[in-house]
C-alpha cells in the first residue's frame, strides 16, 4: 500500500470555493504576467496610452506583487478551503472578493495617478498611490479572513491525526498559522515603525518581518505540495507521517517565537532585521531539506511516469531542483548583487512550478475540463528550462558583482562570460523563454476554466490521475 | 493512486541525472571559494567599547588632517598620505561620511571596525574584500592596482539598509 499524502476529498460548496479561489489564482497569475507585455508594446513605435503611466520599476512592483502575493496566496486559499471542515464558507468567499477587488485597485493604479514605484524586498510599493495602497489594504483584510478561516475553520481531530491525511493537513494549517503570524507582525512593525523613516527605508521595515514569516506559509504549501504529488506518481514515501508532521513542526516552532525581537529590540535596529534573515535561513530550510530527500528517495523507486502524470511528475523534480539550487545559492550571499535574484528565484518559482502542478491536476478534480497533456508537458519543460537557464545566469552574473534591480548598461560588469554567451544572454534568454512559458500555462489552462465547470460529478482530493 | 506490482526497481537515469547536477554545483560552489577572496595579510586585534571611541576620534583626525576638497555630495575627499593608516569604520548602513582617496601602486594599511553587528567591505575591481566584526580592529595591507572611481560595498548582509551601505573609493594615478 502507497503512503497517500494528499488532503481528503470535498465536494459541493466547498469545492465550488476552492475552484474560485483557483480561477482568481490564475487570473493574477495571468496579469502579472501582462505587465512585462505592456512594457514591450509601450517600447514600440506605437504611441500607446499607458506609455507614460507604467515605467519598468512600476511593471516590475505589480509583476512582483501580483506573482508573490495574489497568485502564491490565491491558491493557498485553495489549500485552506480544502483543508476545512466546510463550515463559514461565506467567510472565505469575503475573502475572495477582497482580494479580487484589491488586485483590480491595485493593478490600474498606475492609470489613475501617478506613483512612485519603491523596489523594496517582499512587498514593493508605488508610493503616493492610494489606488495601490488601499487595493493592498483589501487584499490585507482578505488573507486575514483567509487565514483566521483556515486556522479555526478545520476538523482539529483530523488536523493532528498521525497518518498521511494528518500529515498533509498539519502542512496546510501551519501555513496558515504562519500567514496569521506574518500579518500580525506586520501590523506590530507599522505601530512601532521609528518617526523619520520614508520612501523604500520605511517600507523596508515595516514589510521586513511578516515578508520573512510568509515565506513559511509558501514553504510548508510546497512541501504539502511535493508530497501530494509524490503520492500521485506512486512514490512510497519513507518516513512516515509522525516524522512529517515533526518537520512542519519546525516551521511552526519558528513562526511562534517570530514577534521575539519586538519585543526585545528596537525596529531600526540592523541585529532586528538579520534576527528574520536567522530564523528563516536556519528556520525554513530543514523541513524541505528532509522532506525534499524523502520525496526524491521515493520518486528514485517509484514506477516511471505514464503519459496521464508525466508534466506532474516532471514538475515535482524541477520543484526539487530548483528549490535546492535556490537554497545552495543562498549560502553564498554577500554584498548585494544578482546572487540574491537567483536564490529567491530559485526558491519562489519552485513554489509556483509545484503549485502550476497543483492546478493541472486540480482543474479535471474541480469539474473543469483536462488541460492538454502534451502542452502541459511542453510548457513545464520550456518553464523549467527557462527558470534554471535565468537562475544560472544571476548568480553568473552576480558572482562577478552585477547589480540588483537595474536594467540596461547599468548592469554591466565588464567581459565576463564566453563569446557565444554572458550572464546578461543567460538571463534574458531564460526570463524571456520562462515569461513565455507562463503565458503558455495560461493557454493551456485557461480555456478548461473558461469553459467552466460541471458540478455533477466533481470531488477533489485523494491521489487518482 | 496508482496500483503497483510491489516490484521496486531503482530509476538509474534520475539517479545518474541526479549525481552529474549534483556535482556540477559543489563544483561550481568549490570554485567559488578557492577562487573566491585574494591573499591578503591581515592582522586582527580585539577592542572594547571605550577604545572604540579612540578609533573614532582617529577618524575625525584623519578627515581633519588629510581632506583636500568637497565632492559633489558635500562630503570631504580625504587623501591620506601613501603608507599611512587608513580607518574605516562601518555602521548601519555608511563607511563614514566622507570619500577615500587613494594613489595607484602606494600601499596604504587599512584600519577596519564595525560599530554594531558584523559588516563587510569590498572593492570588486581591486580585489578587496574583508569582513568587519564588532569588538576587533582588523589591520589590511592595501595596494589599489587601479586608477578610477569605485564603490566599496557591504559584503555581509547587515538589514534593510545593506543595499545602500555603499562608500565611494577614487584610485589616482
């Protein structure tokens, strides 16, 4: 018998929910993945409207934002509605509609007024913009009812229970524990936030604690997601459950002791912000380093993929290997360079190519159409490809100093790299085929939800393909 | 789920896939500390709180003594003479409020302390790079190879300040 690590199997209400909280996750997805396009078209002969009101660093704010936070959370809303018991399911549908609202705010905000655009780390800003600002604000109050929805909302029995389904839930609520926790600090940083402090300084502190602790709420729905699909492709997982849930133990152990410095330093204080930079290095990264190898110790015996679940199985090892690329570059970071873009690549778009797996595997479950498996398979292959080629070029790059954030001859380090290909080639090339291969996940998915679902059938859940 | 024959054979392509990217990275990563920092001599002595305050009045000496002109930022471009003690101190989030300058080819000492937590100094194109803790005044003989005008950055994360701890360094000939 198969260790069957997967969430229980839901239907009705909850999964019409759960299918929601997917579409609004690949709307965003889908949008962020627009902005890049203006940009290019606002470069072309053509004297198009919104040339004046979207700048690069306001395309790179609202690409970053919509991927890192409306898209990653959109489907941890997902995760949450499938987790609960089914109970204040209207809770999770304000959410929804919060969040939605927030990201339509926030994505026109540059058309409305002028902005500002601050590329400071986890949450960057269009300062001045109070489109933005109060779409952030939305979108806030929804993953707070999301969250509080996703801690109370569950079957406790079933959430410690010490087999494989427990395990998996355990996962899905820790995240959300942690997303509760990283709103709180967020809220704590804005009260205690020193007088003075402006533009990306300011913004820089006040996200600098939750932005850190929400990486725990990704992590732990990557590693519930590995393990998910782990079992779809018929890995025998060792380990067992127990020593799972001990794992995610630790991510929950480390966002509880996450107010500390609060209350022991001041918020300004450097020893504040590499105390988060601690916890989450040394915090966040043994959960999917043990979880990691189980996983690919069961994938090194489990029976080769078939056609139905070769995009899902190839989408888990491409999660794995960017993950720990992401993770082993992060060990080398100094002075502030592209090292730094690839480690976070690295690791993010592990989460988003395990979650891109998710929703393949989700749409059939949810009472949408299949997506089409050989284009599924083409655009994980190109998407990974693509990843690992920009990821590579980063940190080429940033080994030789090239600099953050900067675009054009600003990020010139001299002649490194060969004659037929730099650092610079490698991340254009790999950003260009990996952006295009986003679109191409929404070509493949979108005409499945498009067309909609049919509600007679569906239940979602368990690990059949 | 799918069913399996309870036959379980190990997947030799994942496995050897596995091991060349494996060792591509600790390859990768392996040059990279070899390669990474050049030799320098170094010397180190612990300090305590209140001898960080002589450091400091060094400092003021120094920019006192040695600045030659105002830059555009309205700091003083200090130009120690060559052979002399160079002192650095970096805090959240500066290398002191005035610009180095240095001459090509003379050899200078560097004096360098951290007034918090442990900071780094580096000058990419002139192959300096050196941690600065708290508590120990780290000595670096110094010769700029170089003539220009460079950043000399943090090489230790420090917080949301790192990415703006940047001082400026002018090489003359």
């Amino acid at each position: 018998m198969h260790r069957d690590y997967s969430l229980p199997k839901v239907e009705g209400e909850q999964l019409r929910v759960a299918a929601g909280w997917l579409t609004v996750a690949v709307g965003f997805l889908l949008a962020s993945g627009v902005y890049p396009l203006l940009l290019a078209l606002a470069r072309t002969t053509y004297d198009m409207p919104w040339k004046d009101s979207f700048s690069f660093y306001t395309m790179l704010v609202l690409h970053v934002d919509f991927t890192v936070l409306w898209w990653l959370l959109a489907i941890a809303g997902v995760f949450w509605t499938l987790s609960s018991n089914g109970r204040g399911l209207v809770w999770s549908k304000l959410a929804m509609l919060l969040v939605v609202l927030g990201g339509v705010f926030a994505g026109i905000a540059p058309l409305l007024a002028d902005a500002n655009p601050l590329t400071n780390n986890y949450v960057p800003m269009l300062e001045n913009n109070s489109y933005f600002r109060n779409g952030l604000l939305l979108f806030g109050f929804g993953i707070l009812l999301l969250t509080l929805r996703g801690l109370i909302a569950v079957s406790f029995r079933d959430v410690f229970r010490p087999d494989e389904t427990g395990a998996v839930q355990f996962g899905v609520w820790s995240a959300a524990l942690a997303g509760l926790v990283a709103i709180i600090v967020l809220i704590w940083a804005f009260l205690v936030m020193p007088e003075g402090l402006e533009g990306r300084a300011y913004y820089e502190l006040l996200f600098w604690a939750g932005g850190h602790i929400l990486q725990f709420t990704h992590t732990a729905l990557l590693l519930v997601c590995w393990l998910w699909l782990a079992s779809i492709c018929g890995a025998k997982i060792p380990g067992g459950p127990k020593l799972v849930m001990g794992l995610f133990m630790i991510g929950v152990l480390c966002v509880l002791i996450a107010p500390w410095p609060f209350l022991t330093l001041e918020l300004s204080d450097p020893a504040f912000t590499t105390w988060y930079v601690w916890l989450m290095r040394d915090g966040n990264g043994v959960a999917p380093f043990f979880i990691g190898l189980m996983v690919f110790w069961g994938l090194l015996y489990a029976e080769r993929p078939t056609e139905r679940n070769h995009h899902l199985y190839m989408s888990l090892l491409f999660s794995i290997g960017l993950f720990a690329v992401g993770g082993v570059l992060g060990l080398f970071i100094g002075e502030s360079s592209t090292l730094i873009t690839a480690h976070y690549h690295g690791s993010i778009v592990a989460v988003t190519m395990a979650f891109m797996a998710m929703t393949y595997y989700w749409l059939p479950q949810f009472g949408y159409a299949s997506p089409n498996l050989k284009w599924a398979k083409i655009q994980v292959y190109t998407y990974a490809i693509g990843q690992f080629a920009h990821i590579v070029g980063l940190a080429w790059g940033g080994g030789h100093g090239m600099k953050r954030k900067v675009v054009g001859t600003t990020q010139d380090i001299g002649d490194i790299g060969f004659a037929f290909i730099t650092p610079q080639n490698l991340v254009g090339i790999g950003g260009a085929v990996a952006v295009l291969s986003g679109l191409l996940f929404a070509i493949v998915v979108l005409p499945a939800i498009i067309r909609g679902r049919s509600d007679n059938t569906s239940v979602a859940g368990g690990s059949e393909v | 789920m799918s069913d399996s024959d309870g036959k379980e054979s190990l997947n030799y392509p994942l496995l050897l896939a596995t091991i060349v990217i494996i060792a591509i990275m600790v390859g990768a990563a392996t040059m990279k500390l070899l390669g990474g920092d050049p030799e320098t001599k170094v010397a180190k002595v612990k300090i305590t709180k209140e001898q960080l305050a002589d450091f400091t009045a060094h400092i003021d000496e120094m920019v006192a003594g040695y600045t030659v002109r105002v830059d555009e930022k309205g700091w003083p471009v200090v130009h120690p003479p060559a052979g002399s003690d160079v002192y650095i101190l970096a805090r959240a989030y500066n290398f002191g409020r005035f610009t180095l300058e240095l001459e090509k080819g003379k050899s200078y000492q560097l004096k360098l302390t951290s007034n918090e937590i442990r900071h780094g100094i580096a000058v990419r194109e002139l192959k300096l790079k050196e941690t600065i803790n708290l508590g120990e005044i780290r000595s670096v003989a110094f010769r700029p190879e170089k003539a220009g005008t460079f950043d000399m950055v943090c090489s230790e994360f420090c917080g949301y300040g790192h990415e703006s701890m940047v001082g400026r360094l002018i090489v003359t000939e």
